[in-house]
C-alpha cells in the first residue's frame, strides 16, 4: 500500500517525497496551495492493483490509508467486494460460485 501525490500540471500520479515532478512543477510550493490530489493504491486479494481517489489532504490519505489496513487484517474478502460496479459477470458468477 503507498500514498500517491497527483502533479496538477500532468497528472503523473508519483511518490509523496518527491519535491519535482518530471514536467517541471514545483510539488512543495504546489502542495502548500491546495493543488495536490492524493490517492492510495493497495492490491486486492486476488491480485490486481487498485487507485483511489482520497483527497486533497495528505492526513485523509494517511487516515484513508490506515482504515484501509485495518479492513485488510480483519476480513481481506470485504475487500474484494468492494469494487463491485466495475466487476465483469463472469467474476460476479465466480465470486457466488455460479
């Protein structure tokens, strides 16, 4: 699991320590104006990789990030339910054993 920063200019999602972007944007002076996305990224129990959207704070990332952890160590197979909408038939008959 990791928290992403989203350069504004781009939109190259990237570490949250990295002070410059590829593109040239000030990361540091565009973070002190609010201009910063943040999203976590985790892997579900079956192996994809998932990206989401938190926040414009890097507390709500952190926080978003924890309870995100927390859900992991008490069920992980809510998580795999949770992505519901974007599930294929086939996976949604899997997952009830259709």
């Amino acid at each position: 699991m990791a928290v992403l920063a989203e350069c504004p200019r781009c939109h190259r999602k990237q570490a949250v320590k990295n002070r410059l972007c590829a593109c040239g944007a000030d990361l540091v002076k565009e973070k002190r104006l609010k201009k910063v996305r943040y999203w976590i990224t985790y892997r579900l129990p079956n192996g994809k990789q998932r990206t989401e959207y938190v926040g414009l704070s890097i507390e709500e990332a952190r926080a978003a990030e924890g309870k995100h952890r927390a859900q992991k160590m008490e069920n992980p197979a809510i998580l795999e339910r949770v992505p519901a909408e974007r599930m294929t038939f086939r996976e949604l008959a899997e997952l009830n054993g259709i």
